[in-house]
C-alpha cells in the first residue's frame, strides 16, 4: 500500500509539474504583454490613435486570462495551499499567487487606460482647443474611475505581499509593483486636479477676468522680473475674449495725473532704485511669495482704473522662448517681425527701445508678443496636448509661470499642481535667494550666478550655514560684436546693481555678511512672510566677479530618532532665474558617520560630503547620519 501511495503521489506532483510549466510560460507571455502595452503608452501616450490603442486593449485582455489563469492554478492546488504554512517557502507562494492576481489586475488597469486613448481619439466637439480638452476631461472620467478602483484593488493585494526574504524574482516583481502604483496615483492625481482647475480658470462656472503680468526676468525681481506691461484677459466657458495690454509707464501716469497718491515703497527699493518716486506697478513683484506680489499688481493696476479682477497669471521670457518652441514662430504685426524661441529674449529687449515702440497705447512689444501668443495655445492641434500640457507643468516647476486667484478652492488646487509660486517655510529649514535688480539695467541676461553652501552640524542640533553666493558681470563677451548703442541702450554703463536678500527660518543669527572677503554686514534684517531675511546692496563692474558671503546659524534643525540624527532643508528657487549650480558641503560632528543624502528623495552622488544640484527647481536635501 505505502509503494502504490508513493507512486500515485508521484504522478500527482508530476502532473502539478506540467501543469506549473504551462503557468510558468503563460506568465512569462503575460508579464511581456504587459511590459509592451507599458512601453506603448509611455513612448505615444496621447499620440497613439484609436485603432493602436484597440489592439493594445485587445492583447492585455488576453494577457489577463493568462494573469488569471495561473492564480486560479496556485490558489486551487492543495499542496500550495499546504505550502503556505511551511517558513520561508510560504512566503514565496503566497507572493506568487498574490502577484499572479496583482497581473491580472494591471492587464485590466491598461485596458481602462487603453480606453482613455480611445476616448481621446473620438472626434471632438465644436469649440477651440482647450475646450475641446476639457470635453476630453469630462468624457475620460469613467475610464479614469476604473483605473482608481484598479488601483485600489492592486494595492489590498500589494498588502499581502510580505516579508523581507523573497526570492530574488518576487522581489523585483513586488519593487515594480510600487514604482507603478506611485506613477499611476500621480496620474490619476494629476487628472482629477487638471479635472476641477482647467473648468474654473476657464470660466465655465462665468467669466473669469485675469490679469497678465509679462515679467522681465532680464531686469530681476523677486517675483520673477520687472512688470513693464499688463494685460487683462477674459476666459467664458473657454473662450478667450479679446486682450487688452498696456505698458506700465501709462497705467503709472494715468493714476498721477488723476492726483495719485504716493505709495511708499520697501526701503530698499525707496534708496536703491525709486528715490523720490512712489512705488508702481513695475516693482511690484519685490516679494518672492507670488500670491503677495500678484495682490501688489493688483493694488496699482486698480489705482490707474483697472476693473478688478479674479486673479492674476504671470509670465516670463522662459516661458515665452519654451511657447515658441512648441507653437512655432510668431509674426508680430504691429513690428513686422516674425519671432522664433532663438529670438524672442533678445527681440523683446531690442525693440523695447523707446523709438521702436508704436505710438498709439504705448505698449512695449512684450504686449503685442502676449496677445498673439495666448491665442496660440487655445489653437494648439490635439497632437500637441501631451506636450502641451507637459510644458505648462514644466514652466510652474520652474516658475516660469505662476497663476493666483481669488477663489480659495481655485487657488488650492493651484498649490496641489505646484503653479502659485508661494512661499513654502515649514518647520525644517529653509533657504531662498531673493535678487533684485535696482540699475534699470537688462544684465540678468548675462550675469551668472553659482552658490556653495556649507553647512556644519552641532551637537545641540542646530546648523551653522555659510552661503557663498558668487556674481559673474559677462557683459564684455557678450557685447562683443554688436550695436555698440543697443547694448548702452539695454545695459547702460554696465554696472550690475543688486540688492540680494537671503530668506532664513525664524530664529536663524547672522554672524556675518561679506563682500570679497570684507565685512560689510546687512542693511536690513526683517521678519518678511515667516521668515527672516538678511538684506545687502552691491555692484558688479563689467568683466568682474563678486561674492557675497552669509554666515548665520539656526537652531533646532536636527531630530533624532532610533540613533539616527535627521535634517531637511527646503532650498526654494528664485521665480524668472534659470537655475544657478549648487554644491553643498556637509561638515558633520565629530566622529559622526553619514547613513545617507539625498536631493529631491534620491540618493544623492557625494563626492566625499559634497552634494552637487541647482536650482532648476526647488530642491529638498535630507541628510541622516549617526554618532559613534
């Protein structure tokens, strides 16, 4: 009886054996299936047409037999559910059945994203482009529904997924797992927030009235440039009114001649640039918190008689060189120009000069570029979305635009999309480089800027910094070779002067403030927006090279917690700037050893304890190490 018992279990683990052969091959089609349809839609996203995005449909719903196949098998079969119990092995089962059915569930999440692209690709509704994108919006909602019940599904089993000891492959397939549920969250974040904001901006609820800010980021200010012209603009259910712009000097002139009142300005711009002058609309971006700065342009445009408005958007020559980029080239009546993304920077500064500017509304040509270039992007063909809609979020991550508005659940979602270009202090650290240009001149195109910031850790937990921020005056290589009178016309005698205010937490003590190596110390020390901040004027002469140098420390900074000892700095960018390099060096505590840094969640590359980066975008750095 015990042979024939041995030999029936034989055949019995022999046939499970073909059978999970056969399971094994239909994962592996599966599995490729789904790395395929994964490849597809990364690679043609919004591009790939209706009958592409059928046959992909197609395949993942036989990917997702094959997926179910195999779970049923694992789940059905005695001695895997007998295995389960066993240390170790059962780890490995249970993360198989467990991945076997997350399969299933990810063949059925692209299915549903296959439909969003066919429900793009469905012929759209009369109206202009952006309409027809929300309309787009609306019509995907069911398709995104099921991939959050999807996703939701995939997480509960991701759950079950346990253990720190899977065999290699699980490991990978359950790591995999996670990296797309986070890209898949963010997507169906990002959707559900584009959903509720593009309606609202676009005055499907009623007219919307926005006032645009052209910033001149060439002339620095710490919203992002200087405010030479305005515009208004009105958005009805997605249709964009006409665009009225202005350039500030009239707006300013309206409001005196009708016996304005003197605005008192900051300090700084009172004894550096404005002197007798009251305060206007062109320096009203001097707080690096836009929503504040944005309620200052408002203040002065409603001096000059401008109807008030719901918001206000702001824009600058980044923005407009990355427009042209994917609209194409502009033709600029008015000037008889045509305007490429090469061009725009150096245009737009060329033909401000006062001769060059049409008589009738005075308007600077930054006006006449933002009214035929706004109507570019409500024009902009549906097989420009994806980038379109990739550039936009590139351009507020960079703060090359940022948008406020009144309404306070408008301007929540703009917070979550990262577009309001506000002020984010927290309990951490926190770090802000504010210019401002006060000679009237354009050389922020051609000054260059890099920061080296030391920062060294105490055992009381707090953080001494030195924060070595060095200017570069490049106006001699640049002018080389052209209009002498353009580039006095533009930069004057050349002479780059900058009031610079670093933004620390509360609490924070300036040590000390030089300027090549001279001490000098600050002009001002304010409470500004939460935070403190340490102001200095200075000069940088044609072909030279200027540091300024902040030693201050903060403390409280370091938590410790299991024998680890944890710092976060939030190093927020300069809206209108291109992204200075940063190198940050790290003197730790004696006989202290360093677990890990990081910059914006990844493992940062150290050379020694120096972290390299820039300021493209804001930049998190979290440093953990331990004691001996």
């Amino acid at each position: 009886m015990l042979r024939v018992a041995l030999l029936a279990l034989v055949i019995l683990v022999g046939f499970r054996g073909y059978q999970y052969v056969n399971a094994y091959n239909d994962l592996r089609q599966a599995h490729a299936t789904l790395r395929a349809a994964e490849s597809a839609l990364d690679d043609e996203r919004l591009a790939m047409t209706p009958t592409r995005a059928g046959e992909l449909r197609d395949s993942l719903d036989g990917a997702e037999g094959r997926f179910g196949s195999a779970r049923d098998l694992i789940a059905g079969d005695p001695l895997a559910r007998a295995a389960e119990h066993l240390p170790f092995v059962g780890d490995q089962v249970t993360a198989s059945r467990r991945l076997a059915g997350i399969g299933e569930e990810a063949a059925r999440l692209g299915q549903s994203a296959a439909g969003v692209l066919i429900t793009f690709g469905e012929p759209p509704g009369e109206g202009n482009s952006l309409q027809s994108l929300v309309e787009f919006l609306y019509r995907a909602g069911p398709a995104f529904a099921e991939m959050e019940e999807t996703a939701a599904r995939i997480r509960d089993e991701r759950s079950g997924v346990a253990g720190n000891r899977l065999l290699a492959p699980l490991a990978r397939a359950r790591d995999d797992i996670d990296r797309a549920l986070e890209r898949v969250d963010g997507i169906l974040v990002d959707y559900g927030r584009a959903r509720d904001l593009m309606p609202a901006l676009l005055g499907y609820g009623g007219t919307q009235r926005y006032l645009i800010l052209p910033q001149n980021n060439t002339e620095l200010f710490p919203s992002g440039g200087l405010m030479s012209s305005y515009g208004v603009a009105e958005f009805e259910a997605g249709d964009l009114g006409p665009l009225l712009f202005e350039d500030f000097a009239v707006l300013f002139s309206r409001w005196q001649s009708g016996g304005g009142q003197y605005v008192e300005p900051p300090r700084p711009l009172r004894d550096h640039l404005l002197r007798t002058t009251s305060w206007g609309l062109g320096e009203a971006g001097w707080y690096p918190d836009f929503p504040r700065s944005a309620r200052q342009a408002e203040f002065f445009t409603e001096l000059g008689g401008v109807e008030p408005v719901d918001g206000v958007i702001a824009i600058d020559l980044f923005f407009m060189e990355g427009l042209l980029d994917l609209v194409g080239p502009i033709e600029i009546r008015e000037f008889g120009v045509t305007v490429t993304s090469d061009t725009v920077t150096l245009m737009s500064l060329e033909l401000t000069r006062d001769e060059m500017i049409p008589e009738e509304g005075r308007k600077v040509f930054l006006s006449y570029l933002a009214e035929a270039a706004f109507p570019a992007i409500f024009e902009a063909p549906r097989d420009r979305w994806d980038d379109l809609l990739a550039f936009f979020q590139r351009m507020a991550d960079e703060k090359h635009i940022q948008v406020y508005s009144h309404d306070p659940a408008t301007q929540e979602l703009i917070e979550e999309l990262g577009w309001d270009g506000g002020l984010a202090p927290g309990r951490d650290d926190f770090l802000l480089l504010a210019d401002t240009s006060v000679n009237s001149t354009k050389l922020n195109l051609v000054v260059e800027q890099s920061i080296d910031l030391e920062l060294r850790f105490n055992e009381d937990t707090s953080v001494d910094h030195v924060v070595d921020v060095t200017y570069r005056n490049e106006l001699p290589t640049w002018a080389a070779g052209r209009d002498p009178e353009l580039v006095q016309r533009l930069m004057l005698d050349g002479l780059y002067g900058d009031y610079l205010r670093l933004f620390a937490p509360l609490g924070s003590t300036l040590d000390s403030l030089l300027i090549d190596g001279q001490g000098v110390g600050a002009e001002a020390v304010e409470q500004e927006m939460g935070l403190l901040s340490f102001g200095r004027y200075f000069t940088v002469s044609p072909g030279a090279e200027r540091r300024v140098s902040f030693a201050y420390d903060t403390p409280n900074l370091v938590e410790q917690a299991g024998g680890l000892f944890h710092y976060r700095l939030v190093m927020q960018k300069q809206a209108g700037t291109a992204g200075a390099p940063v190198s940050v060096s790290l003197v730790l505590p004696e006989g202290a050893v360093l677990e890990y840094a990081t910059v914006d969640g990844q493992i940062a590359e150290t050379r020694g304890v120096t972290l390299e980066t820039d300021l493209s975008v804001d930049r998190v750095i979290e440093i953990s190490y331990r004691l001996p």
